[in-house]
C-alpha cells in the first residue's frame, strides 16, 4: 500500500496551533471539514500526530465514530486515560501494588487506582490538566468525526468541557492544550462553532486540503521507477482522474492497481484508462444516488429535496416548507407526517438524515448536495422513475406480465 507523507502540511499548522502564527485563531481550536474518504483521519494519524510530537506536545487521539453506541463523552476520557497512563507509569504501578487507592497527581489531584486509565470518575478538565502536568509538556487533543459529539447531550456535555478545559489551560498567553477537531461536514461541524450557544463559538471551520497534485507526482514517481517502461507518465490525464474520483486515493489506487496488473489486457496507455474508471464510478454513484432517492416515498422524497435546497436554513415544519411538500406530494402535509418522514430517512441504514441533539436536521452525506447541484444545474431535476414515465405513456413497462 502507497501512503503520500504529508508533513509540510502538517509542519505548517503547528506554529498555529501554538499560537505563534500571527494572524490565526487555530490556538483557540482547529476546526478542519473534508468530504469522506479524501484522508483525513490518515493525515491526522500519520502526519500531524507525529509533527506534533517532534514538536514536543503529548498527543492525544479520538475517532468518535470507532463506536457510535458509547457516549462520546465516555471515548474521550478513555483516550486521555490511555495517554494518561504511561505519565503516571510505575509511581502507580507501585503503589497499585501496595493496595493504595488513591495516589495524588501533580500535587493537587486525586486519582483512584482502579480507575487508572478509566477516568471516568474524573472530569475530562481534570483529566487534561493531569495529563499535562505529570507529562510537564503541552497537550493536543484530536477528536476525530467531532460533529458526532452534537448528536447526543452526553457528546454535547463533552464538549462544552473541552472549551473550559481548554480556557483554564490555556490562560496567561501559553498555550497548554490544543484542541483539533474534524469531521466530514462543513455544516455539521459549524453546528460547533456557528451560534451563541455552540461550545466553540466563534471559531472558524477550515477546509482540510485535499491531495492533489503533489501526491499524483508522487505516484508518477513511483510508477516511472518500478515500470520504466511506461515513461513519460501522463500527470496530467491522471490528475484528470484522481479529481474524477473526487480526490479519494482509495479509488484511485485500485483503479491504477487494476490497469498496471500484469494482468490486465490493456491495449494503449494506462493513464485514460484509469481516466475512464474514473468517469465510470461517477457514473456508478450518480446511479446509485438517484435509485435510492426514488426508492424513497413521495413525502420523504419531499422533504429530502427540500433539505437539498435549503441547507443550513432548513426549517422542516415552517408553513412555508410545509406548503413545499404539497406539491410533489399531491396534498397537504402535517406537521406529524413531515416529522415521521423524518425520522423514516433517519432510520434508515445507511441512514440518510443526521439530527443533533438539539433537533437540527442535516444530510448525513453532504456528496448527496453536489449530486442535486449537478442535476439542476444540467436540468434533470427532480429525477423521473423510467417505470412511472412508461404509465404516463400509456404503455406498459417492459417487464409487466402480458
Ligand atoms: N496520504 C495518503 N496517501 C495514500 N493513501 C491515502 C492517504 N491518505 C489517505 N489515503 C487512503 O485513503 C483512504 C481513506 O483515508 P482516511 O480513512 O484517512 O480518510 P477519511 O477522510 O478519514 O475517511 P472517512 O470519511 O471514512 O473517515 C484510505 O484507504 C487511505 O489508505
Ligand atoms: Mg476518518
């Protein structure tokens, strides 16, 4: 497997993170939205957890989707407990041992024995503000697919803590905990930062760069030293491609994979070949996106467009929306009956809608917005069953029984 180093990007946001970057707020939190598959969580791993350490910061990390039953609340203190450990390393080991129950940490803190490493008696505060202290050196804390923290009161909770945890820290001009936190939903993630009561208000959501053009250099590269009898490479056609894919190495790697086996029976070039694989799982998608849509029932696929259209702004019960439904529904549409549609899409598995904790209502997959753009755009909105085209004509469709 081919993974692309991406430590200039990840060198170029330390200095930030410490707060010595002039003009950014990335030292009161790192808020980074990218859309799935494009990388994140292996840049977050692989690249800025790493450059973070060679910078002397204890790094703490957490994939609030690796279990979406447990509070996210519960994962975070059980990653600090993780990183926790080690600092408090054989001073607890040795006073386990002698059946000591409680051991003070950094002069101030009191800490159960047997919960070592479950900190779930201690609050997430506390429990950074050990972690810094015995480990005497800053602290980063990288919550991974944040904006599912929003969907239940306990991740809310969560997070409110991690903001007050990091203005204790990180008083008096030092920055002693810095907070990253990604998800792959620019909306959903501002639900963090974009209000009053949101934990991080006034914080800004950043776009995490996609891989581009360095990282198809970097696999031309590779392909002109392992086949040299395919040189030049075409970047060109094959960057084509790697944006075709939506800048999802995944595909890309196992289409290129596919035309440079030995096996394939390619005839000319390699380059528009994975150029036309590309264009195929477009295809393929788009197919995908639009059979599930018209699966759906009338009223759902009502209010999912109107939540296409609006965005962010989505109201689902206003009596404007809800004269919205009307039309591609055929009539008038309750408040009840728009709320189970609603919660029909967000049953659903894969589920189609996201709701926080607060009862805002999202797409929990924002591709699905670039796909309606397209096809208004392009005037094919909204999608026709070819089945109820054929009862419009009269005819009968192919398949019906004679
Ligand atoms: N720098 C890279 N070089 C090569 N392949 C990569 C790189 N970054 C990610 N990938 C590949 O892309 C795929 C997706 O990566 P990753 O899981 O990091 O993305 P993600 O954005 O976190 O995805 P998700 O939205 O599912 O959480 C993986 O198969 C991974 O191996
Ligand atoms: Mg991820």
């Amino acid at each position: 497997m081919i993974s692309y180093p991406r430590a200039e990007l990840a060198d170029h946001l330390i200095p930030a993170l410490q707060g010595r970057a002039g003009f950014s707020d990335a030292h009161n939190g790192l808020f980074l939205a990218a859309p799935r598959r494009t990388g994140k969580s292996t840049f977050l791993q692989r690249d800025l957890r790493p450059a973070l350490e060679r910078a002397g910061v204890v790094v703490v990390y957490v994939d609030l989707w690796a279990d979406t039953a447990r509070d996210p609340g519960a994962l975070i203190a059980a990653a600090i407990g993780a990183a926790l450990q080690p600092q408090l390393g054989a001073v607890a080991q040795a006073v386990k041992k002698a059946g000591v129950e409680k051991i003070k940490v950094a002069g101030w803190l009191e800490i159960d024995t047997s919960r070592i490493g479950r900190i779930d008696g201690l609050t997430l505060v506390d429990a950074l503000r050990a972690l810094h202290e015995t480990a005497g050196r800053p602290v980063a804390l990288i919550v991974d697919e944040a904006q599912h923290a929003l969907t239940s009161e306990a991740g809310e909770n969560a997070m409110s803590a991690l903001k007050s945890a990091r203005d204790q820290m990180n008083g008096g001009g030092e920055v002693n905990l810095m907070l990253v936190m990604s998800g792959s939903d620019r909306d959903k993630l501002l639900r963090l930062v974009n209000t009053a009561a949101a934990p991080f208000y006034g914080s800004q959501i950043q776009r995490m760069p996609p891989l581009g053009s360095d990282f198809i250099a970097y696999v031309a590269e590779l392909i002109a030293r392992q086949r040299p009898e395919l040189r030049p490479v075409d970047t060109a056609t094959l960057e084509a491609a790697f944006e075709a894919f939506g800048n999802r190495p995944q595909f890309f790697m196992e289409a290129l994979g596919q035309v440079l086996s030995p096996l394939a029976d390619l005839e000319g070039r390699f380059e528009p070949a994975v150029l036309a694989a590309a264009k195929q799982r477009q295809q393929d998608d788009e197919a995908q996106t639009e059979s599930e849509y018209l699966a759906l029932k009338p009223l759902e696929q009502a209010v999912l467009w109107r939540m296409l259209e609006q965005g962010p702004r989505f109201r689902p019960y206003d009596a404007e929306t809800l004269k919205f439904y009307r039309a591609p529904t055929g009539g008038p549409v309750t408040a009840q009956r728009a709320q189970a549609a609603l919660e029909a899409l967000r049953q659903r598995t894969p589920p189609l809608v996201w709701k926080s904790a607060r009862g805002e209502y999202a797409l929990e997959d924002a591709a699905m917005h670039r796909w309606f753009e397209q096809r208004t755009a392009d005037g094919r909105w909204p999608p026709q069953d070819p089945q109820h085209e054929l009862d419009f004509a009269g005819g009968k469709p192919p398949d019906a029984p004679t």
